[in-house]
C-alpha cells in the first residue's frame, strides 16, 4: 500500500440533500491516507448540520461565503498538505470503496503528474444515463474539443504551485483552463486509468440553463485562446459534439 497522502477537496453549499451519500462514499474507501477536506460556502439548508455528524473523519473543515465553487476549491487546495489532490462534488460519489487506493497505485507505478479516468452521470434515480470513457490522452487532443472528466482529475500539489490554482475570471469554465494549462500548455505527463471513479448527477451549474451554456462556451473559447489551443473556433464546436456518444 502506497504511503501517497491524497487531499481530497469537497466544495458545498446548499446540498442536504446529497452530501451525507457523497461523505459515506469517502469514509468508505479501503485507501487509509485520505486528507479530507470540506469546504462549505455558508450552507442554510441543513447542510452543516449533517457534515457536524462526520466530523471525526474530515481533517479540515470551513464554512463561509465565497466567491463560487473555484473559489472554494482554491481554499481547499490552500488548505492541502498531501502529495496529491482531487476534488469530490457534493452532489457525487465514488463508484466504489477502491477508487483512491487505484488511483494511488497509478502515481506509483507510473509516476504522472496527472491521472484521469472516466465518468458515469446518473439520474435522481441512480440509473446511469451517460458514460463518459476519457481515453488515453495524446499530445494536441486539446486542438480536437478533447478533455478529461475535471471530477476524476488528480494530480500532484506541486502543479499549483508551479501553474497556479482555479482562475475564477474564466467562471464555470475555471475547471477546463486549469485542465488545458497544465495538460496541454505545460506538457505535464498524464495517465489514464481506465475505470469508473465517480458517479456523477446530471446538472452541473454550466448546464443548467441556454444562458449558462452560452458563458460556458465563451470562456472556453477564451480559455483555449489563453493556453494555445490551435483551432480554438473548431474546438469549441467539437468538445460538445463528443458528448453524443456518452448516451449509447
């Protein structure tokens, strides 16, 4: 067993409703080195209430206003002291109990900077209703609309350090230009672990409305203009266009 500490950065607000299923699937995980951090954006709903219940198990704690879900995950990541970090959304869950000891095993054996792997999004139900199957990354994908799933992304600490962390002015799209300035700007080396890591709930906040979508798309473009994105007029049409085959 690998003695990699693994940060593990949770971002809430609001989620009641979901965030004792998402704390379980962490307390679950067979994997013993886990930093778990909270970070909780000054939830009213009843939220604190049920993280209060798991509090033995969470290594870092806070609750205040904040700027956004990147803002927040830049405090988790401020808060980090392990080798790797990763994020888990409130709303999410680990698909099972050895995601973390797997995902450590890949930063053994294979010494990345990065590893990635793939995505199930799931119903209210449970019932899946798109996978998402990254593939293994080659150079420039970037240029073709390509990215990994940002929930199954981990990487080393000292990536924020040398790259920097979330960039809020690029809004729902933070998670996307950090992915391309550290993959496809900064040649960072990258794994693929070809396994499910996260279930994911349909709805993200890029999705949720037309207008959204239309910012999430501008700051994408802005973002592959930023990282030298190629084609980034070609790229923004085709990274949506390879979602089609998640549904079959």
């Amino acid at each position: 067993m690998s003695n990699l500490k693994i940060s593990l950065i949770t971002v809430v607000y609001n989620s009641a409703s979901t965030i004792k299923r998402c704390i379980e699937s962490v307390i679950a995980q067979n994997y013993p080195n886990i930093e778990y951090i909270i970070i909780d954006g000054g939830s009213t709903d009843g939220t604190l209430q049920i993280i209060e219940q798991y509090l033995p198990h969470i290594k870092f704690f806070l609750s205040e206003a904040d700027g956004g879900i990147y803002d927040a995950m830049n405090k988790g990541i401020k808060a980090a002291t392990g080798n790797i970090i990763g994020t888990l959304n409130s709303d999410d869950f680990f698909a099972d109990n050895d995601v973390l000891s797997c995902i450590s095993q890949a930063f053994v054996q294979h010494d990345p900077d990065v590893v990635y792997g793939n995505l199930d999004y799931i119903d209210l139900k449970g019932n899946i209703k798109r996978i998402w199957k990254a593939g293994r990354y080659v150079n420039n994908r970037f240029n073709w609309g390509w990215m990994p799933p940002h929930p199954t992304f981990y990487c080393k600490r000292e990536l924020f350090e040398k790259f920097g962390a979330y960039n809020l002015q690029y809004g729902t799209a933070a998670d996307y230009e950090l992915m391309v300035r550290f993959i496809h700007q900064n040649k960072v080396s990258i794994y693929y672990l070809n396994k499910t890591i996260v279930k994911m709930s349909i709805g993200g906040v890029s999705n949720k409305a037309y207008r959204n979508r239309y910012n999430a798309w501008v700051n994408d473009y802005k973002a592959m203009r930023k990282n030298g994105v190629i084609f980034p007029s070609l790229a923004i049409v085709l990274k949506p266009l390879r979602k089609i085959v998640q549904y079959f």
